[in-house]
C-alpha cells in the first residue's frame, strides 16, 4: 500500500479505475519501458506517467519499480496485470457477443447427423465455428436418418444430416446432397484372419458379425449385399445401432462389422481396427443436408448449415445436385 493511503472498497475502485489504466499495466508489463508504452497507445510519456500515478493512487499500491534500466512490475503489478488481462479479456468477448447478436449469429444451433458425416464434414465445422463464432452455442445429435428426421419434425433440430429414407414428399423437405457414403468390412488389428487382398464376402460369410440394426439404410444395404451375392445374411449377429458401441466389441473379439470407410480411416489412424479387402457395393448413395423449407433456419443455424454445405463441395471439388 502506498504511504498515506488506505484501503478501497471496490465501488471507488469502479468510479476510479478506467479502461486505459488496464491498458497501460499491460504494456507497461509487455515492454518494460514508459517510451514504448506511450507509443503503442498513441499517448505522449507524460500522460503515460501521470495515467500510472493515477492507477497507482487508485489500486493503493505501487505496481512498477522504475529503474535506469526501464520499469518492472512489483509483485502487486504482477496481480494487477492477471486481473487486468482478465477484464479486457471479458471486453473483447462483451464486443464479440454483441457483434455477434447485431448480425444474428447468436443463440443455440442443433444439429442431427448420423455418423459417416462426422470425421469429414461436422467435426471440422463444428471445430470453426466455436473458434470463430463464441455467440453461437452448438448441440449434436448422432443417429440413424429416421430417428433424426423425427427429431427435426418435432422441433428439436434445426436441421439434419442424413437420408430422407423416401418417407416425405418431394416438397417437404429441402434436401441436399452432400457426400457419398462407402462401406467398408473392419475387423480388430488382433484378428489373425489371414488376408491376401482378394477377399469376398463368400469368404467371409460365415464368421460372427456386429450388424447394425434393423431398419436403418446401412442394414439395408448390408442385407442388399449379401443378397447380390445370393448368400444368407450371416447368422445370430450382434446388433448395434452406436458405432461407438460397435467399434468397442470389434477391440473386445474377433467380430467382422461393417462400418463407413470416412469413419474407418480414423479408427485405423489410431490403430484400432483393420480394413479388410473384402468389397462392399454401393447400395447406400449419398447423404444429404435436410431442412424443412416451412420453418426459416434462425440466421445463426444457417450460418452452420452453409458452411458444412460449402466444406462438402469443396471436397467434392463440383456442385451437389438435389437428392430429389
């Protein structure tokens, strides 16, 4: 405490302390040296010392220790530079909310998406999003296309990645597009099933599965496949519909599943499972972006939904057409 002063109560601190004073500890603390602070707040040194003498007076207590070799934060400067950096942390973030309210991008944005768009599409927009706009808050839902299409009906998504699944007319849903979605046959990294890069499903029809469950478009297209090839779809599998669940029991046995090929690179980067040469038809097709055209996006959903539309087109490198 400075000589001749006492203690404050944080009412005269607030009538006191001013924006410009957090500022001054910081540069102050940045560059050791009043010339240079003044300089980065386009102020003369004499205004710098007397805005230092004002914060001093202020806080009661001496925060720099001048020296021929510049100015040095006391252990009370050291403090006052947290609290400082921490208060005009919170006016760069009250700026940011407000902008971010005037243009619309703020509020809670929910989105629906079923697994396969999640590595390569939702992730990464997701990732962007919270760095580039704090006002928006966002909620994902994963699961299969019909219970996110129920959802989004209720009014409990905003919007959806998935398929339409042919339950809703052309006109009710606004439905685009997005990315293909392969599949790919996985087993754990353990399994010692020999593979010389020339599997079929023949070959392997007649070991233990992980399915995921009836009557999403994945099942189907497993069923379709085993169909092609005019073989029985494999006997007493397990059945998920969580792909976390499934990737789990892969570690756990010497299961086959199939999964989507975007969501297997990731698992066998981490080397946690194997693909195997077995091929799988393309029965799934594409995955969309699914909106309801009666109920308006709020300006902050559609700024999620462009930008997942815009990151899927500049990997498929060309224009997505309407799925109807």
């Amino acid at each position: 405490m400075l000589p001749g002063t006492r203690s404050m109560t944080a009412h005269s601190l607030i009538n006191r302390l001013k924006l410009r004073h957090l500022r001054l500890i910081l540069e102050l603390e940045a560059t050791n040296n009043l010339h240079r602070a003044a300089e980065r707040m386009n102020l003369s040194q004499p205004s710098v010392s007397k805005l230092l003498q004002e914060v001093e007076h202020a806080l009661n207590a001496r925060l720099f220790e001048r020296s021929s070799q510049g100015v040095f934060p006391t252990p009370s400067g050291v403090l006052a530079a947290r609290h400082a950096r921490l208060m005009l942390n919170d006016i760069d973030r009250l700026q940011l909310d407000m902008n971010a309210m005037q243009e619309g991008t703020y509020g809670t944005v929910r989105v629906g998406s079923i697994v396969a768009a999640l590595p390569e599409l939702v992730s990464p927009v997701f990732a962007d999003i919270a760095h580039s706009q704090p006002g928006i808050s966002l909620s994902l839902s994963v699961d299969t296309s019909d219970a996110l299409l129920l959802g989004m009906e209720s009014g409990r998504l905003d919007f959806v990645i998935g398929r339409p699944l042919g339950l809703h007319g052309p006109t009710s849903l606004d439905c685009r597009d997005l990315a293909s979605e392969p599949l790919c046959v996985v087993t754990s990294r353990t399994n010692p099933m020999a593979d010389s890069g020339t599997l079929t499903l023949e070959d392997v029809a007649q070991e233990r599965w992980i399915l995921q469950t009836a009557p999403s478009p994945m099942r189907r297209a497993i069923e379709a496949a085993f169909t092609t090839a005019l073989l029985p779809l494999p006997a007493h599998p397990i059945e998920a519909s969580s792909m976390f669940a499934t990737i789990d029991l892969l570690l756990h046995s010497n299961l086959l599943a199939v999964i989507p090929c975007s969501v297997s690179r990731h698992y066998e980067k981490a080397g946690m499972i194997r693909r195997l040469s077995v091929p799988m038809p393309d029965f799934l097709g594409a995955y969309s972006l699914i909106s309801l055209p009666d109920r308006p996006l709020t300006p902050a959903a559609l700024l999620v939904f462009s930008a997942i539309e815009a990151l899927a087109i500049r990997k498929a490198d060309h224009p997505l057409p309407s799925c109807f």
